[in-house]
C-alpha cells in the first residue's frame, strides 16, 4: 500500500454550525513520517470550545485518533504498511527542564507539535517527531472505536496522578459528560471508596450511575450537606470538576473534605477569575487545588493497555458512530450535550 495520491475529503470546520465537506491534497510524507488511513476519529469536548480556535478558523479538527498506516517514511523503522495504529498530536522534547521534571505538558515542543490535517478527514501526516514518541500499535483485540479513547483517557489518568487518588478515598465528579464519566470509571478502577457524580442533565446521571457511581445527584438542587448524607457525614477527600461553569467550580470548592483535592479538569473561558479564602480552604484545612492538561505519551502507552486489558470499558460509553458527511450532525450532538456522551467519525464510510 502507498500513498493513493489525488485528493482526499476532510471536515473543514468554520464554526460549531458551519462544517463543510470539502477536499484537499492527500498529505505527502517525508523522511521519519507516517500517513495514516483514519478509520475512526472521537469529537472531543474541547473540539467545540468555538472561542479556543474561532480566530483560526477554517481549519480541520479531530485528534482522538485511529487508523492503519498506508505509507511509511524513509527511516522509520518501528511502523510498516498495514500497521493500526493511534497517533498523539501533541508530542513533547523530553530534553527541556519541563520534561525532566516531569510536567511534559507543559513543554514548548508539545503545545507547537500536532498532525496534518486533523483526524477529522480520511488521511493524516504524522510529523516525525509523533512518529517517534507519541505513535502507538494497537493489539488485534482493540477496536479503532475502542482506540479513540485512549487519548481522552491519557489526560483522565494524569489528571488523577497529579491530584493523588489513593484507594478508598470518596470521589465528587462534577459534570458526567464523557470526561467525566472517564473519571469515574477510573476511580472506580483505581478503588475509589464511594463515587459521587453530579449533572444537569438526566440522560448523562443516569449514564453515570450506570459507569460506576454510585449516586448521581442533580446539579441545580446539589448542596455540600447532601454530600454528608451519602458519604459519612464527610466531604469528598477528591473533587473533579470536568466542566468550566463558574457555579460548577464553586460547587467543587465547596465540596472539598479537610486534607482533600480539588481537580480542575476543564478550562473555563477565558479571563474568569475565581476567589478563593486563603485562610478557609487552604491554610487552616490543608486543601489542595491541582490542575491538568492534556497526557503524556507514558500516559498514553498506559491508557492503551488499561482499555486492552478490560480494567475501563469504553464499549458502552459510544453513542454514536457517523461517516464524515455528518460530522455537522455530530458537533450538534456534542455540543447539546444531552443524547449522546461518545461520538465517532469513521471517514471511511
């Protein structure tokens, strides 16, 4: 198999209500590189966060995902032609004083590198340096479905090394979207004691208790007292809060048991300032706030053999599988946030 040559269809992304289908050169790869066949690509939440990308738009989206190798680069000599596989788009130096001491995602080289065009189009062209520290194989017993959330899940188990989590601790997840619901079924994994989830939406509380909580309460009518009630009359000793809602975030703060963590999870918009007491939540309760962004590529590797070994089913999370030419449909989907919680684009169809 080599490059098919010609031109390829992408989903050219203008705004949430405006995505085209449109064509452009199948990407023309060079020494070190990929060119990957995407089978299937994951709508992230962030993919319709319009004020993050609005001012670079028009430009092809997707970055959970999947495919086979179809071409492969002078010198590279751990891929062939036909391998499946998953790509990180960010990729980190591992040289910088970041990485060496740990904080990899927050190296220059990981927030400038990414694939051509995006995982929203039927080819991408992974750089040299993806192809080196962030392109793994998938196992024949892994589906291109299953292998969407392996990215997804990366920035889940990070989020959650950073903030501690120890068994038998009790867990608040604030918001069950699909990170969210990621992080309980981690927690869960991880032994987690008693998992509290939370959400406006009766569709996704529903889907929480379902993965693994093990009480779903209405955000509009939570309280820090109803916490106490299902949880020995105690706080949470971890709060994560998967959304950016000012309200949600308070909610959190207050949620959070004496000696325990808060985890912010989602980005906010931008310029929201929230205040925090020094002397009541940090200095006389020994709390913590942690925060997080994206995954390493150990936190990939890891992600990958947890949904290989069965230790998190991602199966039941998937809503939704759709061809390229409803990937308006499926922005729709995420954006509303009620009917769905996994929604994949295969561009092959």
């Amino acid at each position: 198999m080599s490059n098919p040559g010609g031109n390829m269809r992408v989903a050219m992304w203008y705004n949430n209500r405006d995505i085209r289908i449109e064509e452009m050169p199948v990407p023309e790869i060079g020494p070190g590189e990929l060119l990957v066949r995407i089978e299937a690509s994951g709508i992230c939440g962030s993919d319709v966060m319009e004020w993050y990308r609005l001012d670079r738009a028009p430009l092809v989206l997707g970055h959970e995902i999947a495919g086979q190798v179809v071409e492969v680069g002078e010198s590279v000599e751990r891929f062939k032609v036909s391998d499946r596989v998953i790509a990180a788009h960010h990729v980190p130096c591992n040289t910088c004083h970041y990485c060496l001491t740990g904080h990899h995602t927050t190296c220059e080289t990981l927030r400038r590198t990414t694939f051509y065009p995006g995982g929203f189009s039927e080819y991408v062209r992974l750089p040299a340096i993806n192809v080196d520290r962030g392109t793994f194989l998938l196992p024949d017993s892994m589906s291109y479905e299953q292998a969407t959330f392996i990215e997804p899940l990366a920035c889940v188990l990070r989020g959650q090394r950073i903030a501690g989590i120890r068994p038998g601790q009790s867990v608040l997840v604030v918001g069950s979207g699909i990170a969210g619901l990621l992080h309980v079924l981690l927690a869960r994994a991880l032994g987690a004691s008693r998992i509290v989830a939370t959400d406006i939406d009766e569709y996704r509380l529903e889907a929480a208790r379902r993965f693994g909580a093990d009480i779903a309460l209405q955000a509009r009518e939570y309280q820090p007292e109803r916490l106490r009630e299902v949880n020995s009359g105690r706080l949470a000793d971890l709060v994560i809060v998967c959304t950016g809602l000012i309200s949600a975030i308070n909610q959190g703060l207050d949620s959070v048991e004496r000696g325990g963590t808060i985890l912010l999870f989602a980005p906010t918009d931008p310029g929201v300032t929230i205040p925090v007491s020094i002397n009541d939540f940090f200095f006389r309760n020994d709390r913590t706030i942690a925060t997080t962004y994206a995954g390493s590529p150990a936190d990939h590797q890891t992600a990958l053999d947890i949904i290989a070994a069965g230790t998190v089913q991602v199966d039941p999370m998937i809503t939704h599988c759709l061809p390229l030419s409803e990937t308006q449909e499926g922005f729709r989907l995420v954006a509303e946030a009620t009917e769905s919680i996994k929604v994949i684009i295969e561009p092959q169809r």
